[in-house]
C-alpha cells in the first residue's frame, strides 16, 4: 500500500513538473515573438525615416535579404542609440502626394503589412470645430444610435472646454472624481490618442472598429470585397450599391460608406503633417497584432510621441466554394 502511494505522490509531481515546463516554456516562445515583432516594428520605422522610403512601395516579400541588407546599412549608418529619434524627415514630404495603401514586407523573417499615412483627412479633435466633431460621430455610430453619438460628443467637448459647464449629456470635474479611478477632465487639448478613453461613454467597440473591417483593407482579400455575399466567422456582410454594412447577433447594423468609420480612423488629436505608420502581423491561429505609431519634425529627424497596440481576433480565409 505504501508503494502504492509513493508512486501516485510521483505521478502527481511528474505531471506537475511537467505542466510547469509547459507553461515556462509557452511564456518564453511568447517573449521571443513579442521580441521579434518589436525589432521588426522599429526596423521598419528607421527604414521610413531614412532616404530608403521609396524601396518599401517596390520590395516584394520575395526580397527579404534585399530589405535586411538595406536596414541593416540604415542602422549601421545611424548613430542614434534613442529608439525615439529616426533619422531625416526628407521622406516625409514625399508622402503628401504618395498612395496609401498596405505594403507587404518579412524583416528578419517576421511577415508583416504596413500603412503610413499623415493625419491631414482627419477630424481634429483639438481644434474645437463642434459641428464637425458632431457629425463625425454621428457617422460613425449610425442612424440607430444618434442618441448615444450625442452623448458621447457632449462629454468629449465638456472634457476640452475650459470651463465647469457641463453639457446636456456631458461630464465635468463632480462626475469624473466619482468614477474609478477618479481623475479630473483635462479642460484642454488632448495629449494622446488613449487620453479618449477616460471620456465618459466612452465605446471601445466604436473606437477601434470591427477587425474584420480593418484586416479586409489588405491587399491579399480584395477577392472578399467583390463578392456579392460572402461570410467571415459568424459575421455576415452584404453588398448594396457601393457600400457594405454588418452586423451580428450582438451588434445593431453599422454603416461603412468606404472609409473606416471608427473614432481612431476619423478622428486625431495631432496636427496634418504629422505621420501615422500602422502595422499588421498575423499571430497563431485568427490572431493579429496591430501596432500604430505616430511620428513628427523634430528639426532634422523625426520623433515617435506615440505607439498604441492591440490584439485582433478575426479568422480570415478565402473560400473557393463560396
């Protein structure tokens, strides 16, 4: 009986070891891929900065030693050991009249797609234009949600304004001290794109979109935007004219007229020069990372004042019998 219980006590820990250099392993895989992604995310954007800009619209995914050789020459080149300064803005004055469009590129074996784009077709939110702002969001919630368009632009100009007065539907100072945390309006120009997210009805699912609206901007599912009817993972999108709408059985319909209707593509708090470069990689499974930088002048360089990211879960696949 003794032996009996020493061996299941053996059992057990064997399986516990094991399980632990699963998890320890599964952590380090991880780390390695996060990793990879950042070194290719910052290759790319010292890429942008130099002079070799207009190689990214002609390298093919074929040609990734020809793309590390010339990152490679551009880090070599660059004395800057501050990953917030990239060299010489001479290719941002050729991105006014450029395409935007996603590019395909491997740095270091690391398959990714970039968009850069300056920020001049945006509202800016900053600026203070009511009316704009208004309509803005009344786009982008829909007919069926007017209302809460409403109630969200109100509390957006309250947390601008400088004063205490608070809007029909808004918010000042009484009620963000007694949210959680508690913190005060700004009364003032947002400094960053996920200072958003403390205003008040504040909507997650309206400011970053619905990924499989945003991953079908790639150039590799065209094939998905001429199709008459066509499926992606319980997401059901109907052709009508030349606009497109979904809907699920949790979501009320949503308008798409072409763009992007969504707070972090139609609105900015930065000025039109500024430069917004996004980037997409394909993770395991239906997962996708999405990292979004914005750069500015700085002098003779140009500066990184902000990186937001996130984590998509969309499946997307071509069917050949659909």
């Amino acid at each position: 009986m003794l032996v009996l219980w020493i061996l299941v006590i053996i059992s057990f820990l064997s399986g516990e070891y094991i399980a632990h250099n699963r998890e320890k392993t599964a952590i380090v895989l991880h780390t390695t891929e996060v990793f990879k992604r950042d070194a290719a995310a910052f290759s790319i954007l010292e890429l942008f900065a130099s002079n070799q800009f207009d190689l990214l619209k002609t390298i093919s995914q074929e040609e990734n030693g020809e793309l590390d050789t010339i990152i490679s020459k551009t880090a070599t080149s660059s004395n800057k050991s501050d990953k917030s300064v990239f060299g010489t803005d001479n290719t941002i004055n050729s991105l006014q009249n450029s395409t935007v469009q996603w590019i395909r590129l491997r740095p270091g074996g690391v398959e990714m797609w970039v968009k850069i784009e300056n920020e001049s077709s945006r509202v800016q939110l900053n600026v203070g234009q009511e009316q704009n702002i208004r309509t803005t969001l009344q786009n982008i919630y829909g007919e069926d949600l007017t209302k809460e368009a409403d109630e969200f632009a109100d509390a957006l100009l309250d947390w601008l304004d400088p004063d205490d007065l608070v809007r029909l539907n808004g918010a000042e100072k009484a009620y963000y001290n007694d949210s959680y945390p508690p913190c005060n309006p700004a009364n003032g120009p947002f400094k960053s794109m996920t200072e958003i997210f403390m205003v008040k009805d504040f909507s997650s699912k309206l400011f970053w979109g619905n990924p499989y609206q945003y991953i079908l901007e790639l150039p590799i599912y065209a094939e998905l935007k001429e199709q008459e009817n066509y499926e992606l993972d319980r997401k059901s999108y109907k052709k009508s004219s030349n606009k497109k709408l979904y809907k699920d059985e949790n979501e009320s319909e949503i308008l798409d007229d072409g763009n992007m209707q969504t707070i972090l593509e139609r609105f900015t708090i930065y000025p039109k020069d500024y430069i917004r470069v996004s980037m997409l990689f394909s993770g395991d499974s239906d997962r996708w990372y999405n990292e979004i930088f914005w750069l500015k002048r700085a002098g003779s360089s140009v500066q990184l004042v902000e990186q937001m990211s996130r984590i998509m879960v969309a499946k997307m696949s071509l069917d050949e019998n659909r």
